[in-house]
C-alpha cells in the first residue's frame, strides 16, 4: 500500500485507507496493520496518538469484531442448523449435488461464557462465591448509605 522508501507521512502512506483500517482491524493486530500499510510499528503508534481519525478508525473496526464475535458466542451457545453441499464429479463431469443437512448442538463452554458475560449477578462457576460477592456488595451499599465507609 505504501511506497517507496520516501519519508514516510500521515497524509499518504496512512489517512489514505482508514476505510480500510476499519476492515483490517476485524482480523489483524495493529503491528500487522502496520506491515501491511509498510510503516514501522513505532510510526504507527505515533499516528495513532497523533492523529483521532486514525484511533477512531481502529476503534470502530474493534467494536465491529466485537458484534460479530457477540454474535458467533450467542450461536455456538445455541446451536445451529446448515446445509452441507457436496458436488459428485465422474470423469470430469458434475452428477450429481448433495445436500446434507447438519446440526451443531449448543456448546457447553460457549454457554458458560455467554451467561458468565451477559448474567453476572446470577451465573458464576462457583454459586457460593457469587452468593459471597453479593454479600459483600449489599455490605458496601449500606456502608455507603451509612457513610461508614
């Protein structure tokens, strides 16, 4: 993307693809998007800090990863149907095209993550230190309203 071994600047080697700055930050660390962009890590976190519209760029794509990782979690916990196609070759020629449908049942572990995440004050590994947290929490609300704090 970037050039050839000039003085490396903001304007061109950088604020030319934050559209697609917001895209490789789906899947890439920041010291690749620098490679890929053929600036120094060290350049790259410079600009960040320099320039907003860079750090607002990686941070939408950041919170884009985040809706579909959100998304992948809810529906691993679930489980899902698909169909699976398979295409039947003899001598070079298509016979025939299968389709099997398939099921993957909802994943324990994936369950266990979503309610830790999204039901803290009612999901935890441990239902006693959860009853504990709560405890200590109701202690600390009436220290406060006390101002024994």
């Amino acid at each position: 993307m970037a050039g050839n071994g000039r003085p490396q600047k903001y304007a061109e080697y950088v604020q030319p693809y934050l559209e697609d700055i917001k895209k490789m930050s789906l899947s890439m660390t920041e010291k690749q998007i620098a490679e890929t962009l053929e600036i120094s890590y060290s350049t790259f976190r410079k600009y960040k800090d320099e320039y907003p519209a860079l750090k607002d760029a990686l941070k939408i794509g950041r919170r884009q990863l985040v809706v579909k990782l959100h998304s992948a979690l809810i529906r691993r916990a679930e489980g899902y149907d698909y169909e699976e196609t398979k295409t039947v070759k003899r001598e070079g020629k298509v016979v025939e095209t299968q389709i099997t449908k398939k099921h993957v049942p909802p994943d324990v572990a994936a369950i266990n993550l979503a309610l830790k995440n999204f039901d803290r004050d009612n999901w935890a590994n441990d239902p006693q230190q959860l009853e504990l947290h709560k405890r200590e929490l109701r202690l600390k609300e009436k220290q406060i309203k006390n101002n024994d704090w």
